[in-house]
C-alpha cells in the first residue's frame, strides 16, 4: 500500500491510482481539488476506474480539512475516518497510543488492508535483515 500526509496525501493518492495499488491511506490529506472536479478530467476519470481502497483519516481539528470544507467545491475522493484527538493537522497528532489503536480498528475494516499490511511488514523486514547482514 502507499500513504502521506498532507499534499504528500493528495500526491500518494493520485500515485496510488494510477499504479493500481490496491490500499492508500492517507493522513490530512490535502483535497484532489480545491473547486469542482469536471466528471470529464482525468483525474475523475482515473477514480473511477480504479479498483481498490482510498482511506482518508482526518484530525478533527485539522485546519486544512476544516478550511477547504468551507468551500462548496472541493473534491476528496476515498473514505474519511475523523479520530476524535483534538489536534491539529500535524502528523504528530497520529502518533500516540491511543490514535495508533483507533486507526488500526478502522483499518482492520478494510479490504485487503490486513494481508497487505503484513507482507509489506515481511518484505521490509526482510530486506532490512540483509542490510544488516551485509
């Protein structure tokens, strides 16, 4: 799977989309577009041909969400998951026990999300093994 924060966020959906990748979570993400989204662009075009999982979690706090919300237009594209913290649009607002738990159930109802998750775990593991080793 792939993630980001913030316009890193915007960035890994339109890069996951486009790669096929099957499960993109993002924190804070900034909006695909701040007006509307033509139904004819590419970009709305690439969505909805595309086949896996877009997970938005937003703080509910987060001041970028909260502005671009006040716009009638913006496109967001993916599921929003809203963690109750109280914080703000860093992505140190995620970090904590308690966000890592609420995000993780959230997760768990994810298709896919579960078996990806660990054999990205086992990839990475592995190649860091034979970093090590070496």
């Amino acid at each position: 799977f792939i993630t980001g924060h913030s316009l890193g966020g915007r960035e890994a959906v339109i890069l996951g989309m486009s790669n096929g990748i099957p499960n993109i979570v993002v924190y804070n993400p900034a909006p695909i577009a701040a007006r509307y989204l033509n139904h004819n662009s590419r970009l709305f075009k690439l969505y909805k041909g595309y086949k896996g999982n877009i997970t938005r979690i937003v703080s509910d706090k987060d001041w970028l969400t909260n502005i671009i919300k006040g716009y009638t237009n913006y496109t967001y594209f993916g599921n929003e998951i809203v963690v109750h913290n109280g914080k703000s649009h860093d992505m140190a607002g995620f970090l904590t026990e308690q966000e890592q738990k609420a995000i993780k159930k959230e997760l768990k109802k994810v298709q896919g999300y579960v078996e990806e998750n660990n054999k990205s775990f086992v990839k990475n593991s592995n190649n860091a093994m034979s970093k090590l080793a070496s």
